[in-house]
C-alpha cells in the first residue's frame, strides 16, 4: 500500500472517529491515534493491507415484498445468500400478500424451511405495497433488529448494495437512502417515463417540500430501528408510489446520508390509482408544509445499541 495512500487514510480516520464522538458526546480518546500509527507501520510492511477490524452492528435485517415474482425469485434469492454468506449475519423477512397469483408463496414457503435467514411473512390483509413494507418493519422490529433495510424484489435493487447501507447506518447516521442520481449510482433499462416520473418528481419535492435529496422516489433505503418504531407511529398517507418521497420528507431533519444504488426498472407502467393518490399525498404536504409550518418525525435515537452500551 502507498505510502501516501496510508497517510491520508489515517487523517481521515482520526478525524472521522473523533467526530463521531462529538455527536455521541463522548469526549476524545488520543489513544486511538497511536493504534492508527500502528496499522500504518504494518501496512507499510505488508503487501497486502487488510482493514482494522471496527465495530459492526451485525443484527440486520432486510424487508422484500414479493408479488408474482416466481420468475426472478431464483435470482433474488441467491444474491440475497450471497450478501448473507460474506457478511456471516443478517436476516431477510419475505413479505407476500394475495396480489400474488403465481408460486411465489410456495418458493418463499421452501427457501424458508431449507434456509432459517430467511423467512415468509403472510399477509392476506395487506391492501397495497405499502401495507406490505409496513407489516415487514413491524415483524424486524418484533424481532429485535437495530438496522432494517427495505429493498424491491425484481431484481430492480441489486442486494449486493447491502453492505453500504449497513456501513452508513454503523457510522451514526439514522437513515441511508439510496440513490441513483449521486456519483456511482445509475438507471438501467429504465423507459423514459419511469425516469422522466423519477427526476420531476424528486425536483419538484426539494422546491415545495424544502428537501434537498438528489433522489426523492428511491425505494431502496435502511433505518435504524428507532425510526422504523416512530414512522409506524406516526401514520402515513400513502398507499403507493408517493410512499418512499412521504417518507423522506418527514425524515428531512434525521441525520442521514444517500446511497449511490444501480436501479433496473421491472415495468414501465405506473397505475392512474398510484399517480392519483400520489398528487393527493403531495398537494397534502405542500398546503401543510407552507401554511403549517410542515410535519416531521421526532425521533429518539441512540447510536450504540445495547449491547455495546453495555461495554
């Protein structure tokens, strides 16, 4: 490794973990400078550097509503283990309602009783999409889970992105929302209406809402469990697309940090329903946001979860 390359690596490190512990009102520790220089001088000797283990939250989960996604569900599936396998945690809830008419209950059933990672969530009560992510917070958050990550089935989100979110939301920040309009982020094999309904819906929500995301309508994005418990407190609107831009909107004051994401769009299609409860959702929080002084979620948060508290 560099020379250069090692320096500057440990002057981002100093400096970044003796922020974190300004924001979590620790005071300073200039022990830890001492074990930087450290990993630099076994760095400098080896040819192959390897990372200095840090504390990593490993009780994750990953919440994916599947509706006639028979098709894919191999795919998905197998990405999903390998992002299980290399990160040796985790665990994915498979949310399924009566939208779906094909196998893909019988598939979730299977892969659930052959792999305990996974596992079926059933949920004939489920109304729209957005029913289904709320029933999978709920059962993370029965579970216990700190970080719960949401994500599309159909291979639109790819899972191997997990590991960036979980690496955002270990470093102190409440809320990881993926993007694909940052640096490394894209849109594949989108149409042009998908991507035109994308970028006007995300330009008008930073200039009436007051947001300032570079993607507002990404549906690819993680919590830690404090938020996941005050959303589902406090009620949402939306019943479809609007969802994941309502969500941000009342999550603007959180301390968070956007994901740059790869994005392939499964359908061109967007339902009159979807478009229409979108519109009303919005105008609803542009009239509150302007002439009420606008809404947003409290939420009590604490980095370190119990078990390091503890230490």
């Amino acid at each position: 490794m560099p020379t250069q390359e090692c320096v500057v690596w440990i002057c981002q490190w100093f400096v970044g973990f003796h922020y974190l512990q300004i924001c979590t009102r620790q005071k300073p520790m200039f022990r830890h400078f001492s074990v930087s220089c450290r990993w630099y001088f076994e760095a400098c000797r080896s040819d192959s550097y390897v990372y200095p283990v840090m504390y990593f939250n490993n009780n994750w989960a990953v919440i994916v509503p599947l509706a006639n996604e028979a098709e894919d569900f191999g795919e998905l599936t197998a990405l999903l283990r390998f992002v299980l396998d290399k990160l040796e945690s985790g665990k994915v809830y498979l949310v399924v309602d009566n939208a779906s008419k094909d196998k893909t209950r019988q598939l979730c059933d299977q892969l659930s009783a052959l792999d305990p990672r996974f596992e079926t969530v059933w949920a004939p009560q489920n109304q729209n999409v957005v029913d289904a992510y709320l029933v999978g917070y709920r059962r993370a958050l029965e579970m216990g889970h700190d970080f719960i990550i949401e994500m599309d089935a159909g291979l639109s989100h790819d899972p191997r992105a997990i590991p960036m979110f979980l690496r955002v939301l270990n470093e102190g920040n409440e809320c990881a929302f993926g993007s694909r309009n940052i640096n490394g982020g894209s849109n594949a094999d989108s149409p042009s209406s998908r991507r035109f309904v994308s970028t006007f819906g995300t330009m008008l929500a930073n200039i009436f809402l007051g947001t300032r995301m570079s993607d507002m309508t990404s549906g690819y994005q993680g919590f830690h469990s404090s938020v996941v418990r005050a959303f589902l407190e406090f009620g949402l609107r939306s019943k479809a697309h609007f969802y994941q831009t309502e969500l941000r909107y009342l999550l603007r004051h959180t301390r968070y940090r956007e994901v740059p994401i790869h994005y392939r769009a499964p359908s061109p299609s967007i339902s009159k329903r979807a478009l229409k409860n979108s519109l009303q959702v919005f105008l609803y929080y542009i009239v509150t946001h302007w002439f009420s002084g606008g809404k947003s979620i409290k939420v009590k948060f604490s980095y370190w979860p119990a078990e390091s508290r503890e230490i």
